[in-house]
C-alpha cells in the first residue's frame, strides 16, 4: 500500500514508518519533527519560529507539497492540528486529503477536545485538570481549555471523528475519551518502539540508587515533573548515602542517551494512566520506570502477569513512599527492570504494530 503519515509525536509515525517499510509498503512521513526534538521526515514541513515571515513560509511549503499528499491509499493525520499552522489551514488541508486519498484516519496521540472534555468531565481519577475533585492548580492547564473548549479547534476535531474512516488510540487515556462517541470506528494500538535500535543495557551497581528526570521546560508543570522533582530532592536529602538525582533540561534525544546511561530509576510524567514514548524507551533501556501504570492499562493490553511499573498517585506522601520503597528493596530493582523491556518487547514491538496498524486499516 501507498501510505502517508502526517505529522508526529515523539517519533511514533516515524518509528511505526520503518515496521511498514520492512512489511513492503510504500510509506511517507511528513511533519515538524515534533520541534526540537527533530525527528526524521521524508518531507520538512517545520515552522521556524511563529513570525509572519517563517508563517507565510511555511504555508508555502504545505502548498508546494499538495501534489505530494494526494494518492494514497491510507492517509493517518496525528491530530487535529497536525501541521503548525492555525486550525483554520488544518481543517482545509484534511477536506483536500479526504477528496485526494482512499481512505484517512485521525490519530487520538496528544491533546486534543475529546481528551480535554473528559478530563473536565472527571473521567479519570485523576489528571493535568482535576485530582479527584479538585482542581489541578499546579498545571496551567486553562491554556488548553480556551484553545479546544468552543473554538474552531473543537469544531475541527469533531469534524474529522465524524468523517474520519477510523480513529486509533495509542494511549488508555486517549482511548476512553472516544470510546462513548466512537466506539464503532475507534481502536486502541500500542505506541510502536524498534527494540533492536534500543539496546539493553546492564544496570549498574545499585549500592547507591540514581534517579534520572528529564524536563521539558515548556510542559514541566504540565507533566508533573516538578512534583516529582520536588520529591526526589526530599528523597536524597533523607537517604544521601543510598541515592542521587540527575536531572536534565530540553535536550536533544542523542545527549539524554547518553545521560541516562548510568540511571537505575527514571521518573516520567505524573499524570497519565499508561506510559508515553519516553518512557516505554526507559524501560526498552532496562531501566525501572516511575510514572503512569494505572490497572486499567495492564488490563487494556491483557496483560496479566508484568506489573513493571511503579504507578504513582500524584500526591506527594505516594510519590515519596514508593520512591523510598524502591530504596529499602534495592534487591527488586533489576527483576523490575528486566520486566519492563519485557513488557515493551510483548505489547510494543514495532513490527507487531504495524501489523495491528494494517490490520485496522484494511478493515475500514
């Protein structure tokens, strides 16, 4: 099949491009980046900065390329706003794909209205807007609500979920915010991760217990990673002898490799129910992931033995007690390492996604 991937996030189209190609279809991939983490694209469709001038640049490349993005037998855009340009040049570019191409699928990958709208709605227990019942006020998260919340963007979305030939989910959270409007069209897939670019490595002595963060600067609220900063500084300061944090900020992927290296525990984001791109690569890694593992994700996969997750409550008395357990057991800490690159190799194999992927598309 002939197939465009519009967009990116952390590598997913990317990553699941090269499962395709390997199965012998003829794939494209188009986008950013993702920003600055710049990944690899087959068509360039970065924005330099928001001025006019790298504006008005940017949309003539999208216009340049409209006679690349006709054809195609499966068209898979990761959002609503799947280029950087306003919703407005979105929501136009998805009507000529639709007239252009066989078949298009909206991919449920990041925030969007229907996510957004189940957060305010409380679905989850917790999450970047409410924990519990009460108001995440450490998120910032009002940003997201004006953008999505009775704006073009909203009408947007619910114009492509309604058109759309089929919706994947990657995450748990992103799954059930369209599984009560879309259950007929919508499936849940796996985030893909090539294994064999990921190479296990052997934990080192764990005498002393390195926690490694990585911030994003832009989301670090937003993610919970200040929190969990907070808490890991508390962690080091009532066991010196026993651990040590790395923290490093906005960094290419290449760098936080080589960072990350000597890590045994990395603390992910705070509020998701199941882990992200980041840290399914931590676990790929062999290191002990602390972040999102909620039972209803294991349950999602049917996954019924690997529990390789330290799940946290975003509540700084369970960030630290699980935080101070995994010090008092130290003995614990390669078993669960070794159950997370397990738990990526059996749900998050590349090729065995892209397969699900093809599968899925074929039967819409």
């Amino acid at each position: 099949m002939k197939i465009l991937l519009l967009g990116d996030y952390s590598g997913l189209h990317l990553t699941l491009s090269e499962g395709l190609k390997i199965l012998g279809h003829d794939v494209t991939v188009a986008s950013d980046g993702d920003g600055f983490k710049n990944y690899h694209r087959d068509i360039d469709l970065k924005r330099e900065s928001s001025s006019l001038k790298d504006t008005l640049a940017n949309l003539l490349t999208i216009s340049s390329n409209l006679r690349n993005f006709k054809g195609y037998d499966i068209v898979q855009i990761t959002n609503p706003c799947f280029t950087t340009q306003n919703i407005r040049v979105n929501i136009e570019l998805y009507r000529y794909l639709r007239r252009h191409n066989k078949k298009i699928f909206l991919g449920a990958f990041g925030d969007d209205y229907f996510w957004i709208k189940a957060c305010l709605s409380q679905k989850y227990k917790y999450s970047e807007f409410y924990i519990g019942d009460i108001k995440n006020a450490r998120t910032k998260s009002d940003f997201l609500i004006e953008n999505w919340i009775g704006t073009k963007r909203e009408d947007a979305n619910i114009e492509i979920a309604e058109s759309c030939n089929g919706i994947i989910a990657c995450l748990y959270e992103y799954y059930e915010a369209y599984k009560d409007f879309y259950s007929e069209k919508l499936k849940y897939i796996p985030l893909p991760v090539n294994t064999g670019k990921v190479l296990l490595t052997e934990l080192p002595p764990t005498e002393r217990i390195n926690f490694f963060i990585g911030i994003n600067k832009a989301r670090n609220e937003f993610k919970g990673t200040d929190l969990l900063y907070e808490v890991i500084q508390q962690i080091t300061q009532s066991y010196p002898n026993d651990s040590k944090v790395t923290k490093v900020e906005s960094v290419m992927y290449s760098e936080y490799l080589s960072r990350i290296k000597d890590a045994h525990v990395v603390l992910d984001q705070l509020y998701s129910y199941s882990p992200a791109m980041n840290g399914l690569l931590t676990m790929a890694l062999g290191k002990v992931l602390v972040g999102g593992g909620e039972p209803a994700m294991y349950e999602l996969l049917h996954e019924q033995e690997l529990r390789p997750i330290v799940n946290v409550y975003p509540d700084q008395q369970d960030i630290y007690k699980k935080l101070e357990d995994l010090i008092l057991h130290k003995n614990t800490i390669g078993e669960r390492a070794g159950e997370g690159r397990l738990f990526v190799e059996r749900h998050h194999d590349y090729m065995k996604v892209a397969r699900q992927y093809l599968d899925f598309w074929n039967s819409k």
